[in-house]
C-alpha cells in the first residue's frame, strides 16, 4: 500500500506499522532524542555543566604528601554534586593540568588524584579558570575540623605536610563497612568505685575529676603487676559516666587485647572500639566509623589510634611512652605522647601518661608543672615489688661457674628454687645490639669534648664523635681519669641452650621475634624471651633473670640507660612480690645509676636525675633537636639554604651506615647500597617551633625548584645516637 503523505511503503516500516498500531522504532527513538533534556555534561570533566548556585567553589587538600603543595586548591562544584560535596568527604579532582587547557572557561586534563574536601566558599582567591571537582567517592564525611586542626598542628611541628599526616589518621576507605548503619550510643554508665586506685596517694581523686567533668592531667607511675590495665579501664569508665569520650593509646597489640579484656569486664559490650592493625582493613574501618559517628566513645588502640576522631574528648592515656612502637615510622615520624599532648591542651581533656617507669620526657611534664605525680608511697612498693639482686662484674670474675658457663651461680640457685615455685622469665637481650664505649674503670660514657654526643671506634681506628663527627685522639675520663675503654658484653648467644641442658627435665619455652607468647600457665617452666615480648605468667613469675645487662646498657643511644630500665622493669614488674617470693636477678654492674633505680624501684628518681643532666648537657628534651640525612652533596645544598634560627648549632655530619638489601629500611637512613650522610641541628628552649618551621620552608623551596634529591627530616628523633 502507497502513502497518500509520502511515508515509506509498509515494506520499509517496522513490524506493525499499520494505521493505530504502536509507532515504528525509528520513530521511538526520535521521539525519546526530542523529549530528552540538554545533554548531560561527562563526569570527571563535568564540561558544559552548571555549577552549584551557592558555594560554588570547594577548598581541596590533594593527597600528595610534598610539602610545596601543602596547601588547598580550589575547584569548581558542579550542581549534580552540591549535595554530596559537603566539608569533609572524599573526592577525586584532576591536578597538574597547568593553565593552558582551558574550554568554556573551565580548566581541563591532568591526572586524576584523591584528595579531601575542606570546606566550600562563595568566591575562589584564584583568578584564573577552575576545574571542577571529578567525582564525590563517598558522602560520608571522615575529616572534621577538629581531626583537620590536629593534623595541622603535626605537620607544623614535625616539619611535615598536612597529607602525609593524614594519611596516618584517616584509615582506607571500605565500601562495605561504610555502607552498614552504626548503632545508637549506649547511655553513660555509672562512676566507678576507686578499686586498686586506692593504692596511690591521689588516685581516687584523679577518678572523682574525671567523674565530675574535670580534665586533671598527671604522669603515673604503675605499681608492678596486672592491675594496670583495670586501672586505665576505671579511668576511661569514670570519664565516660561525665558524657565525654576518652581514647587510650597503647604500644602493641598485646596490651591492648588487656585493656580491651578489662574494658570489656567493667562496661560491657558495645561501650568502645578498638583500633588495632590486627583487627584487618574492614572491621578497622568499621570501628572507626562507629567512633566518628559517635556510637561509641571510647577507644583503645595502638599507634594510629592518637588521631581517632572521638567526640567530646575528656581524657587521652599514653601507656609505656617509651616503646619504639609508639613512635610512627612513617612521614613526618610523629610520636604518640606529643600528639596527645597536643589534643590534650587544644580540647581541654584530660590527660594520663602512665607506665611501671618514668621517661625524661614525663619527668619534664612534671617538672614544669604542666602535668602532676601520681604515684604510690614506698611501703606500697615495697610490697608490690619483687625482691632484685644483682651480680656485677668482681662477682663474675670470682665466679668459676660463671666464666666455664656463663652464668654466674646466683642465677643458677634462684632458677632452681623458683622451678619449685612455678614459671622462671629469662630476658635476654635480641641480636644487633653494639655497645657504645665507655670507661674500662668505673663505665662511664665516652662522650665528645666538643657536643657530649657519644664516642665510637669506626673499623679500628681512632675514636670519633657520633654527633659532629669530630675525631678524639686524647680521651681520658672525666670522672675517674682513666684511660681505657671498654665495649664488652656480658652473656652469650646460648643462653637458652645452655638452661635447657641444665634443667633437662623443665620444659623451656621462647617468646622472641619468630613467635610472640601471650600468656604462660603457672606450671613450671623455663621462658626465654627478648625485652618487650615478655609473656604474662598466670599468677606471675616466681623468678626472672635479665642476663647481657651490658647488651642494653652499652647501646650507643642518648637513652641507652633509660630503656635498658624500662625494659627491665617490664620484665621485673611480672615477677610475684617479695611477700610471695619473687626474686629477679640482674646481671650487669650495681654501681650504675639503672640498675640502682631498678634495685630501689624508684624510676622516677632515675628520671629526673638523668633529666638534670641533659640540661646540665644541654640534651634533649630539654633542647630541641632535629636530624637531617640524605645523600651528601643533597645534604650540604640544604643546609647551605636554609635559615636556621639564632643559636642553632649544626653538630656533622658524619656518615650512616648503608642499609642492607632486603631489609626494612631505617628511619632517615639511605636506601639500600647508597651512601648517606647526617647532621644533628639542636636548638636552645623555645626554638623547636622556629627550627620545624626553618626546615620545613627549606625542604618546600627544593623541591619546588627540583634541587635533586630530597632530604630527610626528623624532629626531635628518638634514637640520636
């Protein structure tokens, strides 16, 4: 059939095409192209799109963690976005466009990189085009002001960038665990009673100011044994019963699993989060969530955890701040008791720094008056501390079972004895430990004339300065006037072997490296372990050694002797009281100021008196200090850039080992096979501020003009050598 209006015959039509039939498909597809709307703009370009009617511009911090872009970039919302791109969530924007690829006034290309929304803003500062922002990843918004804040205030005072600290802060995002709802925040629970609190002279009082809304703030120092981790949980039950949040921050995973148990004993389930490594991506960003969303407000957690975003903060708690594991290993290298020192004074919270000894560093917060003791009386240590006995070298020497067996016979009849008791803790110092030199006569540090830093024999040759490098040809002792040096030590690699041949019959067991033991059973037993992996004996230890004292002691590092008692009290603080027959027997000289902090049980006095000597010194803490390593033509052009403040002394450089392939690499050292160089720039009171920031404007400037290799830059490191 012809059409009389010139349409196709029926032949050319579609099924169907007779007089009131549906139309045919080509004309569908015209009719669906007329009726549909402008075309939509392509996302990640948005090009054409309109953009929001109100705040049309959003402040974005780029995920690159270099520090001439440590700052915030504006982009363009398009409209199909505003409602998602709210302060704080997770976006993708193109960057490294340049100016040049510029379409319909919108900036166009560059790669696309994840980045967080700061805040949004009527007008740019920026006078060129925008691009817009590429994508919203999620609606979910992870970084607050209050998280922001914090984080600024890192990167400034560990010369770092803003992106890189947050980086440690916000955990990886999980698409499932951010699509399950959070419940409801439980209701405060009730005050708690003081407990064992009551053991120290002001510890019912520390809980009733938490109880109360207050923010008291105090270094304490734990009497030894398992009750500290009911303690911190009454801590944090006490803040929480006044409505506000409390975060706890312990070294490894293993003391947190404690404080979890005990939280778990006095709250309940559901009452806080634990923010672990351990607990796998998911269930860790899961947690996190629940603390930012404010289902619950306690947290318990390892390093990371400083930055966990808890609501209406009233108490921070730092466990054993002396760990290696509380300091990040990660740029810019921050430590958790600064950066709970930091949340503590920007939120008005509470604060505890507790552990079985003192560090300098706590010392100086209670000497300044910024935070007080809270500590038991003597009697109560006397009756919470086991009995310590020592062996020293004259003892070793008129020993004959100790030079034949290495292993003086002191040692021998407490393990026999306290096999009949129950489980005996041997602590044994771990591999690659070099002793530092010291005075053959009385073990006083060999320090430099020049900086006090510490003097060391490089490849058999003449004593040199680890610090400023200087080489010392005519060193005597300053205290004794000796002439001889000293890097022995005491002990052997077969330890264990050795115990094991000698008691054939007691099972041993080792906690070390390879395989970390929780817990032992109060059946006797022989348990060899390095500092730090020390299990805990149910119903504590009859007796512990801690053998190679010199091992720890001899360690070329500014806090050589403050961790070798803080480790040995970790062991020590396992052992029964004297009462019940807990005996420890340390194995290094008694005339050295640890090991007589360690016989009295009295860290604190340690402390302060190894702080007066750094001030003395001019060590820190009391100075500030930074150390700065790369390659050394990279080294010597930034430190001839950069504008150090006044009084700054550069101490260096001198050279670094070279790292081994395959191994983890060192913090500020050189990779692998290259060889690197340090310095040590130490500031006076005051100035740490003035040196990050000196730093820090050097570092953005090289790489801003691409001076070659980056160094590296590490305030106030923990281990100076």
């Amino acid at each position: 059939m012809s059409s009389a209006n010139g349409r196709p015959d029926d032949s050319a039509r579609g099924a169907g095409g007779t007089d009131g039939a549906p139309p045919e498909q080509l004309a569908l597809i015209r009719e669906a192209v007329r009726r549909a709307k402008a075309p939509k703009a392509k996302p990640r370009t948005w090009r054409g799109a309109a953009l929001a009617k109100e705040l049309p511009v959003a402040r974005v911090l780029v995920d690159k963690g270099v520090l001439h872009l440590d700052r915030y970039f504006d982009y363009a919302v398009p409209e199909d976005l505003d409602e998602a791109a709210q302060p704080g969530v997770r976006v993708r924007v193109r960057f490294g466009a340049g100016g040049r690829n510029v379409r319909e006034g919108r900036r166009e290309g560059g790669g696309l990189i994840d980045g967080y929304l700061v805040e949004r803003v009527a007008e740019s500062d920026y006078s060129g085009p925008l691009a817009a922002l590429a994508q919203v990843v999620s609606p979910e918004p992870v970084l607050g002001p209050e998280l922001l804040g914090l984080a600024r205030a890192v990167a400034d005072r560990y010369a770092g960038s803003l992106a890189d600290v947050l980086q440690l802060a916000v955990p990886p995002r999980h698409a499932r665990a951010e699509a399950r709802e959070s419940p409801a925040p439980p209701p405060p629970p009730a005050a708690p009673g003081p407990g064992t609190w009551l053991r120290y002279g002001r510890g019912a009082d520390f809980l009733a100011s938490l109880a109360s809304g207050g923010a008291p703030r105090a270094v304490w120092t734990a009497l030894p044994g398992p009750e500290w981790a009911e303690e911190i949980a009454r801590a944090v039950q006490a803040t929480l019963a006044s409505g506000r949040g409390a975060l706890v921050v312990v070294p490894a995973g293993r003391p947190a699993a404690r404080v979890d148990t005990a939280l778990k004993a006095l709250l309940g389930e559901g009452q806080h989060a634990v923010l672990t490594a351990d607990a796998g991506p998911e269930r860790r960003y899961r947690e996190w969530l629940a603390v930012r969303r404010g289902s619950v407000r306690a947290v318990v957690g390892t390093r990371a955890a400083m930055f966990a975003p808890v609501r209406d903060l009233g108490l921070v708690v730092v466990w054993d701040d002396g760990d290696d594991g509380h300091s990040d290993d990660n740029a810019p290298f921050p430590h958790v008791r600064e950066v709970l020192e930091l949340r503590a004074s920007r939120d008005k919270c509470g604060f505890l720094l507790g552990g079985w000894t003192c560090t300098v560093e706590a010392a100086q917060l209670v000497e300044s008056g910024w935070a007080l003791p809270l500590a038991a009386d003597r009697d109560q240590v006397r009756a919470a501390a086991p009995l310590v006995r020592t062996v020293g070298d004259g003892d070793l020497a008129r020993d004959e079972a100790a030079r034949a067996a290495r292993l003086p016979t002191l040692a021998w009849q407490i393990v026999r004895e306290g096999l009949r008791q129950g489980p005996v803790l041997v602590q044994v110092p771990r591999r690659g430990y070099v002793p530092r030199m010291a005075c053959a006569q009385c073990r006083a540090p060999a320090r430099c004339r020049h900086c006090a830093g510490p003097l060391e024999a490089r490849d058999a040759q003449a004593l040199c300065c680890a610090w400023c490098g200087r080489d010392e040809t005519a060193w005597h002792c300053q205290e004794c006037g000796g002439f001889r040096l000293r890097a022995q030590v005491v002990g052997a690699r077969r330890t264990a072997e050795e115990l094991g041949r000698a008691f054939p019959a007691v099972p041993v067991r080792t906690s070390g490296r390879e395989q970390v033991l929780d817990t032992v059973s109060a059946a006797p037993a022989l348990v060899v372990s390095t500092p730090g992996a020390e299990p805990v004996a149910e119903g504590g230890y009859a007796a512990a050694l801690l053998l190679d004292g010199w091992a720890m002691l001899g360690r070329p590092d500014l806090r050589a002797g403050e961790d070798a008692l803080r480790r040995w009290t970790g062991a020590a603080a396992l052992v029964r009281p004297q009462g019940a027959g807990g005996t420890v027997v340390v194995v290094a000289e008694p005339t050295l100021r640890p090991v007589q902090a360690l016989v009295r049980w009295d860290p604190v006095g340690h402390a302060v008196r190894e702080l007066a000597e750094r001030a003395e010194l001019g060590f820190p803490p009391v100075s500030r200090m930074a150390a700065v390593s790369g390659a050394p033509e990279a080294l010597a052009g930034f430190l001839a850039a950069t504008e150090l403040p006044p009084g700054a002394e550069v101490l260096g450089p001198v050279p670094l080992p070279a790292g081994e392939a395959g191994r983890p690499r060192r913090p500020g050292g050189p990779p692998p096979g290259e060889p690197g160089e340090r310095v040590l720039i130490r500031v006076r009171p005051g100035s740490g501020a003035a040196l990050a920031a000196a730093l820090k404007s050097a570092q953005a400037a090289r790489l801003a003009r691409g001076g070659g290799e980056p160094v590296r830059i590490r305030i106030d490191p923990p281990d100076i050598g």
